[in-house]
C-alpha cells in the first residue's frame, strides 16, 4: 500500500485541505495520508524543496508525494534556465518514488543533477487550475494506487522549468553560505553541508562572526550554551544550523528591515 504525502500552502484555519483529504479516502479508503508541510508560506519553492528534499529518504519506496506550491517569480531567489508555467504540472519518478507537482523548478533544487523520468499530466478544464491539489493531483494519485500506468495519464517530457539554489563558494579564506530555510523555532538552517565544511575547512581554525558574538567551535546541542547564546552545529540533516539557544535566531540576527524577504549570509573565516 503506498503512502501519500501532501505538502502545500492551504494552512489548517479553512477547510481546503480536509476536502484534498476527503477525496482521497472517498476514491481510496485504505490510503495513507501524511501532511510532509501544509502551512508553508510565500509560495516558497526553495523551502518546498528542502523539506522533501530532506523527507524522502525517510519513506518507502512507492510513496507518492503531493507538492502543490506554486512559482512567484518576483519572490525567486534563484537562477532561472526556461519559463516557468504554473498551469502545466509534472510527475517524476525519482529514487523509487513519485513527485508530483507544478512545472515550478521543484525537481532541479531538490537535486541540482536532477535526472529521472518526467512526465507531463494530461487534465481538461481551465477551472481545475485554481484547485489543482483536489482537482488534478489527487486523481494522479488515485490513478496510481490503483496501479494503473502512468502512461496513461502522462507523456514523458524533458521541457520542465529548471532553478538553482545559490551555493556555497570559497573566496580566498572565506568560505561563503546563505541561509535555505528557517524553521518554526527561527533557527537558520544553511546551504553548506556537513561534507562541503570537512572539505573546504576541515581541521583549520575558524571565526562565524554573528551580531554580538563570534562563533569559534561547533557545537552538538542546543544544551552547550547558556540560554540565550549563539551556537552553530550541523542539525540532522547535515546542514551547518544557526541557532539561538531558548530564542529565535532569526528575530536575533537578521535585519529587522528586510521585511518578508529573508536573507541571511553567512561567513567563515579558516586559518591555520
């Protein structure tokens, strides 16, 4: 029995996402049905990407996820390969799974060497577009827990939006990050990985200079430092996180003018 996931914007005040729920258990009463990330904000695409990008190795192979998150260009942090369209929606097959989504560049920022097999949905009416989670993805999903084929539904595509998270890079002694996604507590999770830190600074020395402090180890836990003091430590998923331990590091660090616009940079200083 596969598992679905959903992840999406509709939130828990209204009633959009029970209905999503409803129709699926109407067309599959046995389906298993897990919210990945249902309350996420500003239609951003990078945090859609980290979060599946970092949940799918937690479930099964045949699992189908839901991502119904759609493009805002003028909100884009990336850089941008082919027009986006968020009327067309795709189903890839990636690491014995399936993704479901828009044509947004949801594929290439979960894996910037993104390969699998694409698929193109094939769906009638316009007015399905402005429900497209209940309207179109939900019946994708019912058709393949029926095992039915894809084929059926879809045709193969290799024309499909392309985005590019920003990397990390080393100028001189510096090496240079920027924070990806900020989760519910206000911690700042960052774009340089466990292996990427190993490599460029390894066993050297090193400064993070934040507002009010300077970072000169890693840390474990939370629990290393006083209540109310910055650390920085690689969180379970590999990822360099920047913390406030009892607060947020977000309220903390960033400017308080950048409005809804995130954007935290993040430098390492190494020296022998």
């Amino acid at each position: 029995m596969s598992m679905i996931t959903l992840t999406s914007d509709l939130g828990y005040r209204d009633p959009y996402l029970a209905i999503v729920k409803a129709k699926l258990l109407s067309g599959n009463a046995q389906a298993q049905i897990v919210d990945l990330s249902c309350d996420l904000k500003d239609n951003n695409i990078a945090h859609a990407a980290f979060i599946l990008k970092n949940a799918l190795p937690n479930f099964p192979d045949g699992t189908i996820h839901l991502v119904a998150i759609k493009f805002i260009a003028d909100r884009s942090g990336f850089n941008k390969g082919n027009a986006v369209d968020n009327s067309r929606f795709l189903l890839a097959k990636y690491q014995n799974q399936i993704i479901v989504c828009p044509d947004n560049g949801l594929l290439t920022l979960i894996d910037k060497d993104f390969h699998a097999d694409v698929f193109q949905i094939y769906y009638e009416g316009e007015h399905k577009q402005h429900f497209f989670l209940k309207d179109v993805f939900v019946e994708v999903a019912l058709h393949l827990l029926e095992g039915k084929k894809v084929e059926e539904i879809a045709a193969p595509t290799n024309d499909y939006y392309k985005a590019f998270q920003f990397e990390s890079y080393v100028n001189g002694n510096l090496l240079r990050g920027k924070g990806i996604y900020v989760d519910d507590f206000g911690n700042i999770i960052c774009n340089i990985t466990r292996q990427r830190f190993n490599e460029v600074v390894g066993n050297k020395n090193f400064t993070i200079t934040l507002p009010g402090s300077r970072i000169t180890k890693l840390h474990n836990t939370y629990d290393d430092v006083k209540y109310g003091s910055a650390l920085v430590f690689f969180n379970s998923f590999d990822y360099l996180e920047v913390a406030i331990n009892g607060k947020s590091a977000l309220n903390m660090l960033c400017p308080r003018d950048i409005g809804s616009t995130f954007d935290f940079n993040l430098l390492i200083e190494f020296y022998d």
